[in-house]
C-alpha cells in the first residue's frame, strides 16, 4: 500500500474508537478519531479521510444526521460510510442504507469483518474475494 488510506473512526465510546484504531491501523491505514457528530463533521471537513467509520447513537448529534449532511453537501457526498452500531432493529438498518450508508454493522463486531469492509470499500470492488476470507459462516 503505498500512500495509506485516510480513515475517521467516530464513537462516542472511546474504547470503541480505540479497538477501530488499534486494528485499522494494524491493516495499515491512517486512523484519526472523533468522539461526536459535530467534531466528526469538523474533522471531515479538515481532514478529507477516505472513508468513516460512524456510530449511531452519540451525544450532541447522531450518526444519522452526520450521515445525513455528509450526503447532502457536494463535497463529502462521495465519501464512504460504514455504520457501526448497536443499533441492529431492521428499521435501524433499513433508515442507514436508506440513508447512504455503504455498510451497517452490528456492535458486538468483529474486527476481521470491519478490515474486510473496508479494504472492499476503498478498493471499490463489490465482490467477495475467495483469496482473502475473513468472514467465517
């Protein structure tokens, strides 16, 4: 990987944050961190990362309404989004794809499942790659 990929990784819970650091870092990718809606917006703003990583239930402004503006605003429209939640209702998850999330997934995760969505993301392909399983059935 030659330039690292820019990722934002937003939650509330620092410990999260710090688990989607350790191991996107781990993956080689370039990790910064906001704990709200609102420094999440500031940080994309300054930072241009390349992908986020978005929780749903944060104090100030949730993940939805983070989303909402991203997709609003020419600017960060394009840029990819994974949602990360404990929120895993199918109207939840109905509300973040409908939303534009690019991937929703469950707290507990497991950060194997959160590398692979990822790289699949940032590489654009829609595929599954039989060469690197990560997900276990």
């Amino acid at each position: 990987m030659p330039v690292s990929k820019r990722i934002l990784a937003v939650d509330d819970e620092r410990h999260i944050v710090r688990l989607i650091q350790v191991n996107l870092e781990r993956a080689g990718y370039q990790v910064s961190t906001a704990f709200d809606g609102p420094e999440a917006l500031k940080k994309i703003e300054s930072d241009k990362p390349d992908l986020v990583v978005l929780d749903v239930m944060m104090p100030k402004m949730d993940g939805f309404e983070v989303l909402k503006r991203l997709r609003a605003n020419p600017e960060t429209r394009q840029i990819p989004i994974i949602m990360l939640t404990a929120k895993a209702q199918d109207q939840d998850v109905f509300k973040g794809w409908s939303s534009g999330a690019d991937a929703y997934l469950t707290k507990p995760f497991n950060p194997l499942e959160l590398i692979t969505f990822v790289k699949r993301i940032l590489s654009g392909h829609d595929d599954y790659d039989d060469q690197d399983k990560t997900w276990e059935i």
